[in-house]
C-alpha cells in the first residue's frame, strides 16, 4: 500500500507521486516532509544551474540591462508616433527600422562571431545604442521632435542590435559547453523575457508621469542602462574564440555557412519557422499602441503594461522550460510553443476587453519562449562547432524579416483595421506551421547531438 505520497529522486530527475489522503502538508510526516522541501530545492537548483559560473552570471545581467533598455526604446518610439501621427502604418514603421539592419547584416553578423572577438562584439553593439538614445535625447531636449526622427534612432539602435545575436548566443555555448548550453539558453529567455516586461511597463509609466518632463526622463534612463552593460561587458573575463578558430584546417567563409545551413534539414526548418513567426507573429508588438488608443482606450501607462505582459508570459515560459533536468524532444516544444503563440494572437484580434487582451498577451509570451529558447539550442547543438556562429547568422537573417513582417501588419491594419490585421497574421502563421511540420516531421524527434568537433 502506497503512503499518502512519495518521491523519488534518481540521476538528477524527481518524480512525484501523489496520493492527497491527507488534509495539508503539515499532515506529513516530518522525515518525508523534508524529503519533499529538499526536492523543491533540487528543482530550483536544477533551473538555475548555470548561474554556478560567475561568467554567465555577469553576461545574463549584461543581457538583461541591454534588451530592457531596448524593449523600452521601441516603446518609447511607438508611443510618441501614434501621439503625433495617430497612424497604424506609421507606428508599424517603428519596428521595420529596428528590425532592418539584422535583415541586411544577419548573415555578416553571424561571419563576425566566428572570426572576431565576441565580447569586443558586443561592446559595439552597446556603443551603437549609446549614439541612437543620445541622439533622440538631445532632439527631445532641443523641442525638435518629429515623429520620423523616432525612426532614425530606431535605425542607429537596430544596428548595433543587428550584429550582437550570434555572438550572445556562442558565448554563452563558450562558457557553459555542450553539457549547460540548453539551460543557458533557456535562463537568457528568462533574461530576455523580463527586459520584455520591465522595458515597456517602465518607459510607458515614466512616459506617463508627466506629458512635459516623460519623454526627457525616459531616454536618460535608458542611456544609464545602456552605460551599466557596457561596464559589464568591459569586465567579463573569456577565452577568445579566435584561438578555435585558427585551429581548423580550412578557411570557411559566408557562404559556406549558407551552403552548410541549405544542406541540414533540421536547421533549414528552424529557420523557415522562424521566418514564419517574424512575419506574422512578432510584429503584432508595433500595433500596441494603436490598439491601446484606438481599441481599447488605455493611456501610455497601460499601454506599457500591455507591452509587458508579454514578458511576463514569456519570463514564466523560460522557467518552466530552464526547470526541465534533460529535454530530449527540443522541436516538440519549439513547436507547440509556436502554435500557442498564434492561437494567442488570434485571441487578442477578437479582444475587445482590456484584462483579456492582457491574458492573452501571457499565453502568447509563454508559447514565444518555447520558441525562443529551442530555437537557438536546437541550430547549436546540431551544428559543427565551425559553423555554429554561422548557422545563428543565417538565423539572424530569418529574424530579420521582421521588418517586412511591420509592413505587412502596418499595411493591413491601415486596409482594415488593427484587430482584423492580428486576425489575419494568426490564420496565415497556423497553416504555414501545418504545412512545414508535415514537410519535415522530424524536427519533432530532435535529439542533441555531440558537435564540438572541428570541421575537416
């Protein structure tokens, strides 16, 4: 006969058992409840394990800092372009000037983080923003701003942006190897998923203090946070990854990476999935605004909120996935979590209630970061360690459709209205996924494999 309930613990994997013949936990006997308390810490630890290394600990804050400084810019930019335009189309060209550049310098970027030093990488990525926020710190300040000069900085932000994806992601393969890449991944979600809600809930409620000093004080904060991750970056102590690569016995340039990524299935799904969810998922963030003011009559603090709440979905999804001792079956995951994400999305078209558009933002940030995080292990665990930045460059291109992506929602937002454009977007993002998914089926049996080997 079984007791009321019973663990397991075995090779890093708890198993729970639960049978409630008992009222509460403190009905429990006093040895097995610690054996429960002690389980919960094995989970805990075992989510956050790749905090051990001081390194990583160093590059998540970096990483953090940086995306909520830039989450915040692009909220700060579509806020004061429907503000001063009131236009769906305008405000959707917010994100294809962010998005632009990793369209046209993808590819090169991923070139880079193979051959240049990472972190010098990504100091110039943090340099670039510093020019972007100054420059639209200095128009605010001057009482010169149009709404296009939000597009320049915009611009000038997205390059910096456009070259530092491979690199952050390599690194953090460079510093965890094969064993913690997963959880790694997963935990720079998490970093990533709460810039995506802290960004935009802190530059809408700065924004909102005051219509006078709002726009002065939220890009000065963003400069601040821009300046904390440069001094981050500066004292991060690792092993160049030049030294590897003058290890191999043969040159390889930009478009070997392509003809390496052309000829791998698994990858060539990835990214045709990831083209798919940058045209018609993410670009439903640069009508937010127009949604906020036009469909559900919020201000920019709610707004901000709205923005966030997508983070927040996210931040819950990367735990839940960091919290997984051994994912064995990464495509299954990266797959519901696309399909979750459109789902959302066609419930926030027929939202017309501030609270469950606020709902379904959270489930389509939790699908998003299944996406996200599988995305990237599954192209490094199933690429060469030579064409690893490389594979993440051409990744990098399919992320930067999003651009076209901002055009496309902009354009049938403007034909339409905005929550007839997510409508669409949703309809067109789940068929696309039936379709690939039958074409390549075996990106749902995803097993790692052993690839730090040197390309002969």
């Amino acid at each position: 006969m079984l007791k009321p309930w019973q663990i397991k613990c075995q090779a890093s994997k708890v198993y729970y058992q639960c049978h409630l013949g008992v009222d509460s936990l403190i009905c429990i006997p006093a040895k097995e409840r610690v054996h429960f308390i002690f389980s919960i810490l094995l989970i805990i630890m075992n989510t956050f394990a790749s905090f051990k290394t001081s390194q990583y600990r160093i590059l998540w804050i970096f990483n953090l800092l940086s995306y909520i400084s830039r989450w915040g810019q692009v909220t700060a930019y579509g806020w004061i372009v429907v503000e001063l335009t009131d236009s769906s189309f305008y405000v959707s060209l917010v994100g294809f000037f962010c998005m632009f550049p990793m369209f046209v310098l993808g590819v090169l970027a991923g070139y880079l983080a193979d051959v240049w030093n990472r972190q010098k990488i990504l100091l110039f990525t943090q340099i670039t923003c510093l020019v972007g926020i100054s420059f639209i710190l200095v128009i605010v300040s001057l009482e010169l701003l149009e709404f296009w000069h939000c597009y320049i900085a915009a611009l000038i932000t997205g390059i910096g942006y456009s070259v530092e994806m491979p690199s952050r992601r390599s690194m953090v393969h460079d510093i965890l190897k094969e064993e913690g890449a997963t959880n790694g991944f997963a935990l720079d979600s998490v970093a990533m998923s709460l810039s995506l809600s802290i960004g935009p809930i802190m530059a809408g409620a700065i924004i909102g203090i005051s219509s006078l000093y709002g726009n002065h004080l939220v890009f000065i904060v963003l400069l601040i946070l821009h300046l904390l991750a440069c001094v981050l970056m500066w004292n991060l102590k690792l092993e160049t990854n030049i030294k590897k690569q003058n290890q191999s016995s043969r040159p390889i340039n930009m478009i070997d990476g392509i003809k390496y990524v052309s000829s791998n299935q698994l990858i060539l799904s990835v990214i045709g999935i990831t083209f798919v969810m940058n045209l018609f998922l993410f670009s439903y963030s640069h009508l937010i605004p127009i949604i906020a003011k036009q469909v559900l009559y919020v201000g920019p603090t709610k707004m901000g909120t709205l923005q966030g709440m997508f983070g927040v979905g996210a931040l819950t999804g990367a735990l839940l996935v960091a919290s997984i001792p051994k994912i064995r079956r990464h495509g299954l995951i990266f797959i519901v979590g696309c399909f979750v994400t459109f789902l959302a999305l066609f419930g926030l078209g027929i939202s017309d209630s501030y609270y469950f558009s606020l709902i379904t933002l959270g489930l389509l940030g939790i699908g998003a970061a299944g996406f996200s995080t599988m995305q990237a292990a599954i192209v490094v665990l199933v690429s060469d360690i030579d064409y690893r930045g490389k594979a993440l460059g051409v990744v990098s291109l399919a992320i930067g459709t999003g651009p076209f992506g901002a055009i496309i929602i902009g354009v049938s937002a403007t034909l339409f209205n905005p929550s007839m454009a997510l409508i669409i977007n949703s309809v067109i993002g789940l068929t696309s996924l039936t379709l690939l998914i039958f074409v390549v089926p075996s990106l749902l049996k995803i097993i790692p494999l052993k690839s730090d080997k040197v390309v002969k």
